[in-house]
C-alpha cells in the first residue's frame, strides 16, 4: 500500500474543536462573521429521518434561541412522514417543513440544504456512506453542519473526510460530530483527571460492547423488496459499505473515548474474529458481512495497549462498558453503555470502594445528556463565533475502529497508515447513487454477500 498520508503527520490527537479554524486565520485568511451573539433566527435541515435523526433535530429544538425545522429529506417517504409527525407533535411551534420542503431521493439533501441560508445547520443522519456526499455540500453552500459517528469506513473516504473537514475549517463552519461521549460532564471531568495524573500514565485501555444481536446486523436473504440498493441501506449493519459493519457502528463511542483519556490514537491493530452462528433462531441462513465476535488489540506508540471487545451474540453475557489503567491506578470511564455515569478512579488496579479516589456526581445533581450537551457546544459556537470543528477527530475516531475491524477480518496486523492509505473503496460513486443503481456488494447464487476470510483474503476485508 502506497503512504498518501503519513501518521507521523497526525501522531497526536488531531485539532479538536476548531484549532484548525485558528490555523486558518493566522493564515489570514477572511473568516466571515456568522451570527451575531443571541441574535439570529438558526435554522436546521435534517437528511436522514431515521431513530437518531429525529432524536439529533429534538435536541436541536431544545435549544435556546430556539433553532427551527424547515426542511427534510430521506430516500424513503414513509421514514420522512414518521420522523415529520412525532417532531411536530413535540415541537408544534418550531417545526416549519412545508410539503415543498420535504425531499425524497438521492438528491433530496440538495433540495434540503438548498433551503438554509450560510450559518444555518445541516444535519446528517443517513447511514456514514452518504457523509462526504453531504458534508461536500453543506461546505459548498457555508453551511455548519451536525452528523452522526461513523463518518467514513474506508482509507479513501477517511482521507476525502480529513480534507474537508480542513476546507470547512477554513470557512470557518462549525462542525459537530455525535461521539457524544466527548460533551459528557463526567467523562470531561475524568479527563482532566487523567490528564493531571491522577491514574499516573495510561498503560492499558478497555472497552466492552457485548450484547445480543441489535440494529440490523445480521440480516437474512434479500426479500426481493425494495430494490436492492435500498434494502441494503435499509439494513445498513449488515453492510461494510453502509455503516462499517456492527464492530464500527456499536464500537466507535467506546474507541473513541479511550482514546481521548490516553490523548493520542494508536499506531497499529492485530484481533481475532469469527461467526460462531450463521443461521437465524428460525434456521434461516444469514447473508451479511459481519462477525459475531470481534476481540482487537490496538499498540499505542508507547507500546501502551487498548482492548476492544464486541459480541453479539444471543445468550452470551451481556457487558456494556470501559477502563483506562495507568501506573498509579485506574478508571471506570464509563460504567454501563457508550458513556454512562458515574465515572471514577481508584489508587489501584481493581474498583474497589476503599481505593476510591473520585466518582462522578450521580444525575440527580445536575443534567448531564451528552446528546443535549453536544449541540449547546454547537449552538454556542455559531451564537458567539468560537472556533469549533470536530470533523477531523471523527474521521481519525472512525477510521481506528475501522483498522480493528479491518485486522479482524484479513486477520493480518495492520498499522494505522495502512489502513488511511488502502485504495478499497466501499460505496464508490455514492455521490451518484440513483433509485435503480446496483447495491455495492452483490449477492452469490445462495443469496449470500461476500464475507471476510481472515488469512484467505488478506489484502481486502472481502
Ligand atoms: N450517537 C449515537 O449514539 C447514535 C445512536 C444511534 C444512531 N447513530 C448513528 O446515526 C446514523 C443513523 O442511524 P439510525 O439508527 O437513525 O438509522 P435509521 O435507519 O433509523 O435512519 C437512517 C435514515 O436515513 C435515511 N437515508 C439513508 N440513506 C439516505 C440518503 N442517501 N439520503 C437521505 N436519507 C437517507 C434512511 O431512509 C433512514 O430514514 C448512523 O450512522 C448511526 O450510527 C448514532
């Protein structure tokens, strides 16, 4: 694989939260002044009206100011009408998508964008294929923009990715990405703790999403409808293209909250991975392209390690949680699912009460919803002009996960540089994507899509 990219350009943490909008005005190049502070009326567009993006526009609507609705767009009507009806029955007042700002197809999100005006937000919440799609023209049109984690499965679309969240830094949009753990109050305060020491130096890091089977992993055989390509976006887990697969999808928050504790993203990845179950509890065949088990090791440039375990299996122990180790002693990060209260630290190896050192405040004491939190960091940013762009450290959370992911299924080592260079492409030409185009991945006669042969296929995932 050819080195476009080098890590040793990006060996730390990449600029969060807009340094690289800092960078840019150095350079003196223009910023333009987007909202006055608690001025201006701030309007959102959603693309994608699906679970999260409904729950991403609501806590948009939450807001103070506070941001309206006004236009909406998905590839499939019945998704948009659903989403439209539970937001204006929450939000009567602030939800304004007339009929001919409601946009149906590929290029609804044209029309959707179309109807913001610079500073206003666009959010995306289709399955990560389509995210450089969108993102591209929300930066063509000065648009800020909030979208969900995964951003990209692949090495061309991460470095794609990574040059447009630069370009969006130079026109000074603002850019929120859904790795929510990051807005947490409790993993912000841990940290600060870490970072003052307090666990000594990260050596070791775990992260644990094992569960049942969720979300649309694990998929029978094409029904024959919809059309292909849509059912497949339809059940976007079963598709590397789509969604980077369950281990990326379910994994990422953990991924990347670890390694915002050790401040750095590791250089190289090496696991193991099977399925175990290849048939439904009704003896069906499955058909996509996931494992049920992923357990990856990922090297930090210290030599520091970070353990990542994903399972989704019926019946297997459920364990939905993470830790950092240092050499004074370590944290809970998140006691149960992405980033769950309370976080705490101890003076040894083991959670136990008499080494606690700190916990976190239980929620009663004050809200802490990372989703909520998230866009308040957003909205203050357009509201007072303060730099802020988390493109770049999505992209590099995205492609980590996705290096697991990657090793687990050619079952080779693989270092970080590898995986951003690699020239396979998963959805190519997902700009041009129409009702009729052929799905990405195409079935064999049995109806099954091609799945990783960790030592067979070694040099692509399938
Ligand atoms: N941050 C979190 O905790 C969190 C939680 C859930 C989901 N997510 C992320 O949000 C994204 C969506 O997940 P979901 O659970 O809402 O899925 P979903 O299937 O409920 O919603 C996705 C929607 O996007 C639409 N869509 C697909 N392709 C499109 C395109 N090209 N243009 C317009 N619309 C398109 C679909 O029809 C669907 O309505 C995923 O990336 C997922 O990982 C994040």
């Amino acid at each position: 694989m050819k080195s476009l990219v080098s890590l040793s350009a990006h060996s730390a943490l990449p600029p969060r939260s807009g340094q690289l909008a800092a960078a840019g005005t150095l350079a003196g190049i223009a910023l333009p002044h987007v909202h006055a502070a608690g001025s201006d009326q701030v309007n959102v567009a959603l693309i994608g009206c699906g679970g999260r993006g409904g729950g991403a526009a609501s806590n948009a609507m939450n807001q103070s100011g506070p941001p309206r609705l006004v236009a909406m767009a998905d590839v499939f009507e019945h998704r948009l009408k659903t989403s439209y009806d539970t937001l204006k029955r929450k939000h009567k007042d602030q939800v304004d998508v007339t009929d001919d700002r409601k946009f149906i197809g590929f290029d609804a999100y044209k029309g959707a964008m179309d109807c913001l005006k610079k500073g206003d937000v666009a959010i995306f919440t289709t399955p990560l294929a389509f995210r450089w799609v969108h993102f591209k023209y929300a930066i063509e049109k000065g648009l800020n923009v909030f979208m969900e984690k995964p951003l990209t499965a692949d090495g061309p679309t991460s470095r794609r990715m990574l040059a447009l969240a630069a370009e969006a830094s130079k026109k000074n949009l603002k850019v929120g990405v859904g790795l929510k753990s990051r807005h947490s109050r409790a993993l912000q305060e841990l940290h600060k703790r870490i970072q003052d020491g307090e666990i000594g130096d990260i050596t070791m890091l775990r992260g644990y999403r094992m569960q049942g089977p969720i979300g649309s992993a694990f998929s029978t055989k094409w029904p024959g409808q919809p059309g292909e390509l849509m059912w497949q976006i339809s059940r976007f887990h079963s598709f590397l293209w789509a969604s980077g697969g369950g281990f990326s999808d379910f994994c990422i928050h953990h991924v990347d909250h670890l390694c915002w504790m050790k401040n750095a993203w590791p250089v190289k990845a090496q696991a193991v991975g099977a399925r175990t179950y290849r048939t439904s509890p009704d003896g069906a065949p499955y058909v996509d392209q996931n494992f049920d088990s992923y357990a990856v090791e990922y090297t930090f440039a210290d030599g520091a390690k970070m353990y990542m375990n994903g399972r989704n299996m019926l019946g297997a122990e459920p364990v939905y949680c993470s830790f950092a180790h240092g050499t004074k002693g370590m944290a809970i990060v998140s006691k149960q699912g992405d980033c769950g209260r309370p976080s705490s630290t101890y003076r040894s190896q083991n959670p136990a009460n008499e080494s606690l050192l700190w916990k976190s405040k239980e929620a009663k004491d004050g809200p802490d919803d990372p989703f909520l939190n998230e866009w308040a960091a957003l909205m203050d940013a357009i509201r007072n002009d303060k730099p802020f762009n988390e493109a770049a450290s999505g992209v590099y959370a995205s492609a980590v996960t996705s290096m697991g992911r990657y090793a687990a299924h050619t079952g080779q080592e693989v270092t970080f540089d590898e995986f951003l260079n690699h020239e396979h492409e998963y959805a190519p030409g997902a700009d041009k994507f129409t009702f009729d185009s052929p799905a990405p991945v195409q079935a064999d006669p049995d109806g099954k899509y091609p799945a990783p042969q960790p030592g067979i296929k070694t040099k692509r995932e399938y």
